[in-house]
C-alpha cells in the first residue's frame, strides 16, 4: 500500500544549490593540505583493475538523533557484510553493478535500502499519524578518483512505490595513514525532492490536530559534516567508527513534526577481511 499523495510544485528550482555545493565541496576538498601519505586513490585504482575478489563480515552498529520531536535516539545493530568484486560491489545496505571506468571515473548502477520512515507510536508528535514506511531505492553512482580527493554523485529513486522520491547527493573525502590508522574527513550535500520531504516529513489535512498543523514539504538540501576513522587490528580485522552531524534544509526543520536543525550521528563497526 503506498501513502504517496501527489505533489504539484515543482522540485527543480533547488538544484543550482547542490552544484554550488560540488564545487564548494571540491574546493575544500583541494585545500586539505598534504599532513600523511595517504593511498586512498591508488587503492581505488587498484582494486578497479584488480580481477580478485574479497569478502568481509562483521558487526556494525549506529546512534542516530532523530530529527522528529521528542523521539529521541535510533539505534540499530546490524551485521556487516562487504563484497568487492571485478563487476559487483556490496556495502552493507548499498549494492552496486560496476559499468567500468572512464579516465578516473568510475560508474555503476546502484541498490540501496534505506531504514527511514517511523510508526505512528514512536513519538507523542507522532500519534495519529500513518506509518511511513522504509523504501528500497534504485538509480545510477559516479566516482571521480582526483589525487587530491575522492568525489562522489549519486542519483536514486524511491523504487518502493512509497514516497515516489528522489535524491541526489555529492561527497567527498580524502583519507590520511598514520601507522594502523587511517582518517577520513568527508563533506556531503544531499538535494531532497518534495515528494521524498512531504512523504517523512509533511502532515496531511486528515493527519492534522490542534498540535500538528497541516503541512507540506518542497524540495531541500541538507549538509553533512564528518570523520571516519579505520583502525588495523590485524591485516584482516578492522575497527570503523564514523562520526557525523547532518544540517536539514528548511523543509525539514520547518515541519511541525521536526524540533531540531541539525543531529548528530556516531557509526561503529567491527570488519574482518578475507
């Protein structure tokens, strides 16, 4: 059963931001200075060419701070599950079909599950509202493997029949070794269609109380800001931890479901490679 309900305005006049964003993006991206060697680059390039394949299991688990009011933390714990193969890539909820490569770029089709929507207990703001549901996404992926940083563009759709959404974000990264550890400070825009916005975070007239007005949600982009630090054990066991707090455009933050403009993130996971 879908909840969709059809949206009129356009979402497009948010997109000159997110390449606004890019280039802001790859700029901050160039002006990290040289502090390590790192070889995120050439381990990219490498494992591109390289015919071998390689597994990884583990333990993730992750703390998130909802943006809906007074809803709290979600926490989850999942198992971990990594694949890296000459034509198919699997990281943890994200599945990728690798297309090849042109120069430093590199293409795939790309599968995500995404664990978001809520039921309507899980918060008193939420109370009397429909369920909305989790989506599995489907859409294409760019990797610009520059020497300076790793740039990233995704595009997906909501693929469920839910929200009828679409998103599209840009990323990057540039990690630095330091003996058994690696840092990675990463950046990230991501532009919200308003079918996605209006699906998790509008009220409909039917849904709507003397505390939860009416409300319908265009198009956003939200920013997100982090580090993620992987730590060697041994050459096959990792520790991960990604730390990271996502600003929300102000459709979201508008919302009378929404208390807050921004939340904080903290992932840990436990990898073994073989």
């Amino acid at each position: 059963m879908s909840f969709h309900q059809g949206n009129p305005r356009r979402s497009g006049h948010s997109l000159p931001f997110i390449f606004i964003g890019f280039a802001l993006l790859a700029a901050t991206a160039a002006a990290v200075p040289a502090m390590a060697q790192t070889a995120g680059a050439a381990d990219d390039s490498a494992a591109q060419n390289s015919s071998a394949s390689h597994w990884g299991l583990g333990l993730a688990a992750s703390v998130e701070r909802s943006p809906y009011r007074d809803y709290g933390n979600k926490t989850r714990v999942l198992p971990l599950i990594t694949y890296d193969g000459p034509r198919f890539r699997l990281q943890g909820t994200t599945a990728d079909l690798k297309l090849g490569s042109l120069s430093s770029v590199d293409f795939s089709l790309r599968a995500k599950y995404s664990g978001e929507g809520y039921s309507s207990g899980d918060a008193a703001i939420l109370n009397g509202m429909e369920d909305r549901k989790s989506s599995f996404w489907a859409g294409g992926a760019a990797t610009w493997r520059s020497p300076l940083a790793r740039i990233s563009l995704e595009w997906l759709g909501d693929v469920s029949g839910n929200s009828s959404g679409q998103t599209l974000r840009l990323g990057a990264e540039r990690g630095f070794s330091f003996g058994k550890a690696r840092l990675t400070p990463h950046l990230g825009a991501a532009w919200l269609s308003s079918n996605y916005t209006d699906y998790y975070y509008g009220v409909r007239q039917s849904e709507a109380t003397s505390a939860r007005r009416a409300y319908s949600a265009g198009s956003t982009v939200n920013l997100t800001a982090g580090l993620r630090v992987d730590y060697a054990l041994t050459a096959s066991q990792s520790l991960i931890m990604d730390a990271s707090v996502t600003r929300y455009g102000s459709a979201i933050s508008d919302s009378p479901l929404v208390d807050r403009s921004s939340s904080p993130a903290l992932r840990l996971g436990y990898l073994y490679k073989f």
